[in-house]
C-alpha cells in the first residue's frame, strides 16, 4: 500500500457519521460546544483512518460525557448533613466470614478472573517506566509476584485464573515488552490500556492538545475508575463472560497485601453482593483516604478532594470517620456489563485534580473505581486485616518490605512469626533517599527491625550491612554533616545527631 503523509491522512478521511451526529447535536452550552469542536480539530490529526475512528467513537462520546458532568455538577457540593456512618449491616467484619473450604475454593476459582492497575509510572520514586517493574523482594518486582501468586493458586486448585493488566498510555508499550518473559507461566495474561483523555485549561476550559500525538504531558489517564468502562470497551468483559468467568478482584499493582481471598469472595457468592469493597482501620498515615459512608440510603464512597474547606479537618478525624477504601475492589461482571450499558456509571461522582504543567494551570477529571459502588446492587464493605493493605508508594515502603518483618511465600509476602507486635513500624527516610537509585546506594543493607517502632531519617545518612533498630531510632544529619552508621550497629530507642564518617 502506497503510504500517506500525515497532512495527507488527515485530508483524505471523510467526515464519519459519528463525527457528524456530534457535529449536529444542540450542544447544551457553548462551553461544551467550543470544547467538542476543539477535539473533533484534534480528531483530525489522527495518524490513519483506524485511529480516528476509534477516537471518535470511544474516547470522545467518554470525554464529552465526563465534561458535561463537570460542568453540570461543579457547583454542587456533598450535603454534610446527609453524610452517615455506614450501617453494621453495610460493612461486614472479615473475623466474621465462614472460613471457605477446598472445594469450595475450587469452585470460586473456576469463576474468578484477577485484575491488576497497572497503570502508574514509578516517577515518584524517581524511576522512568512502568512502576510494576520496581524490584519489591529480592530480584522480584511487582509483576512478578502477582504472576507468581496466579500461578501458585492455579497449580494448588487445578484452575485457570487469568491475570488481567489495566495500563495507561505511559506504561502499555512497556508492559507489554515486559510480560513476554511469562509466556511459559502457564499463566494466561490479558492486557489493556486505558483511556487517554486530555488535560483542560483551567481558565478556559478548552482541550490543552491540538493534535492527538506529539505531547504526551496534554494527555492523561482518567484515574482506576476508568477500569469498567476501559474493560467494556476492549472487548475483555464480554470474553471473560464468554469464559464462565462471573468475578473480578482489582487492586493497585503497587499493593503487596491484594490477594485473592476466597472467605471474601465466597460471602459475595452466598449473599448476592454485586460489589465489595475492602475497607479497614484508619491510622493517623491514613487521614486522607477516601472512605466509606451511607449518603440518601445508599452505600457512597467519600474522597477528601469532595468535601467543603471547612470540613476538610473533620473528614481526617479517626473518630468520625474510622476506616478508609484499600481499592481492593470485588465485582460481579454480569454487573458491570449491566451498570454500562445501562449509562449508569455515567454518574459518578468527579474528582477534580489542578495541576500545573509546562507552565500552565490545567484540571484533570478523574473518576475513582471506588466510586462506583453507590450503582450496583446490594454493594457491602469488609473491614479486613491491615495486612491486605500494604501498598509501596515511596522508598520508606520499600524500606519495609525489603526487610525482615516479612517473608515471602507463594508469591505473598506475610509477617515474620517472630514480630512480637502485629502493627507495622513508622519509616520516614528524608529526601536524600526519595528516589531508588539513592535509597539502594544508602543502604547496605536493610537493617534488622523486627522489634522497631518508629525509625526517622533526615539528612546525609547511610546504613552499613547488618544492623538492628529497635524501638524509636532518629538519626539526624544536619546541613554540611554526614553520618555513616556502622556495619553491625546495634540501636535502641536512640537519636544520633552530629556527623558521622566512617572511612573505607
């Protein structure tokens, strides 16, 4: 075939009907006029047919449907006085769970599909790719302990669950790459990407790109609870049904704790829930997370970003507001398939997310996966062990999950028997070991905490091999000084100040 030049491409395409039912349509302002207009301009510079077309019929109807919410609905706040905690009867206590028998495992596993969020880069941590590929354990990154978990479960019940990746635009080439490595898993690995949706002007509203490849900072992934619309739209939930396949399980890749848990999903089974999300107890770390509530009779999630200024300090109460969603998230997928083509998710609740970027004040509207629970049917909450909650986020994670308070089994990591406390100890490292390459050339190795409670780092600090914290350690380095803390030191509710240099 003779190829075209791009401005030729974008010439050549005729108008489709889709484009043109847009075109028509009585906008409902001429905010949301100038913005469709602006993107079907974007439309237009689509590399080839193929793309433009499924730009126009599946990410533009999403991105017009998402910006006449916003703008129909911000002015609209949540009415505080509505807001109540969630009845017993709506979150369930996982110490009340029957234990699940094998058989009875084995049959839930013959309909269960896993679902990874894979779509985070790991820049926080000063990485560049796709943050699933950090090494958590040893060599073993994130995805290779999700795949080692499917595996081991598959080999255990004789079944085959699929693992399902969930990536962004930023990570989908990546993954894929990566995931050639598993094809002898006997692991089956569906993979999908998520929307792309683009960054508006904060002043004007109006699409930040005006083509639709050249810049990917324009772009953005519209937040995990683009998961069920993305999933519908890659042809995966209708072959997963096809499949015998009636439940999914999602989590954040990033979640060491998320795994499959078969008195939870066996409780979802018995009780007809269409929708569980895994809750749990709120610590002082977690005064931000989103959480739990009964809003007008219905199961709600509520995200700090939706309450007024004025009860931002009372949504961070542990008193008021006493467990926080862990996204770890059970769905029916008969469900989802119904609640889609029912528009129903249409109206879920958006977060509004300011940015700067390249010098200019945008938003991003995001939608939380959490949030779709208010549309299902019979939706519970679990309160589960903390231990399903232990997500990596920065290197203080890292920190301790690299250490021996863990061991790994089966691909899950579980405390160490000999912990004589069930909480986990409070890492802080400074800045100097943010991002990873940092953090691995500081620390010889991660040092023995097994009895630690807190441990606090600021300045230019480093670990020898072989160390032991215990209790409440703070080493501080104050500007201009060093401290090198020695090979087989031993430290027990201490604070170290001063410097420190221990030579070669």
């Amino acid at each position: 075939a003779k190829m075209m030049t791009p401005d030729q491409a974008h010439t050549s395409l005729p108008q489709s009907p889709q484009l043109k039912s847009f075109s028509q349509r009585s906008a409902d302002s001429p905010v949301e006029d100038a913005f469709l207009e602006r993107l079907e301009k974007v439309a237009n510079t689509a590399p080839n047919p193929s793309v433009r077309r499924e730009f126009l019929e599946k990410e533009i109807p999403a991105m017009t449907r998402l910006f006449s919410r916003f703008l129909k609905n911000r002015k609209k706040t949540i009415d505080w006085e509505k807001i109540k905690p969630p009845p017993a009867e709506m979150v369930v206590s996982y110490k009340e769970l029957p234990p699940c028998g094998h058989q009875r495992r084995s049959e839930l596993a013959g309909k269960l599909a896993v679902l990874k969020l894979n779509g985070g880069l790991g820049t926080t941590m000063g990485c560049t790719g796709p943050k699933s590929v950090i090494e958590v354990r040893g060599e073993k990154t994130f995805l290779d302990l999700s795949v080692q978990q499917i595996k081991e479960m598959n080999e255990f019940y004789d079944i085959r669950v699929p693992l399902v990746l969930m990536n962004s635009f930023n990570t989908h080439s990546e993954t894929g790459k990566i995931i050639q490595k598993y094809k002898h898993s006997d692991v089956s690995i569906h993979s999908f990407n998520q929307s792309r949706f683009p960054r508006v002007l904060k002043d004007s509203l109006m699409p930040v790109p005006d083509k639709m490849f050249g810049n990917d900072a324009e772009w953005y992934p519209p937040g995990h609870g683009d998961v069920f619309f993305a999933l519908h739209n890659s042809g995966l939930l209708e072959t997963l049904i096809s499949q015998g396949k009636e439940y999914l399980f999602i989590s954040n890749v990033d979640n060491l704790g998320a795994v499959v848990d078969f008195n939870i999903l066996s409780m979802m089974e018995e009780r007809n829930c269409e929708y569980v999300m895994e809750v749990t107890n709120k610590t002082r770390a977690d005064v931000k997370g989103g959480t739990l509530i009964e809003y007008e009779g219905k199961a709600k999630l509520l995200e700090i970003a939706q309450c007024p200024s004025d009860k931002v300090e009372e949504f961070k109460s542990i008193k008021k507001f006493k467990i926080f969603n862990t996204n770890n998230i059970w769905v029916n997928l008969k469900a989802v398939d119904r609640v889609i083509k029912q528009s129903l998710l249409d109206d879920m609740d958006i977060i509004v997310n300011p940015k700067s970027v390249d010098g200019k004040n945008i938003l991003q509207l995001e939608i939380a996966a959490g949030a779709a629970i208010e549309f299902f049917n019979n939706a519970r909450g679990v309160n589960v062990p903390r231990s399903r909650f232990l997500p990596v986020k920065s290197t203080s994670d890292l920190f301790i999950v690299q250490s021996n308070l863990y061991e790994l089994e089966k691909g899950m990591l579980v405390m160490n028997k000999n912990r004589p406390f069930t909480t986990i100890p409070l890492v802080k490292l400074g800045d100097m070991f943010k991002k990873v390459s940092d953090y691995q050339s500081r620390i010889k190795g991660v040092p023995d905490i097994l009895e630690l409670d807190q441990l606090t780092v600021s300045g230019d600090v480093t670990f020898g091999a072989d160390m032991v914290l215990r209790g409440n350690v703070i080493v501080v380095a104050n500007h201009g000084s060093r401290i090198d803390l020695p090979e087989g030191s031993v430290f027990e509710n201490k604070v170290i100040s001063g410097n420190l240099r221990i030579l070669e």
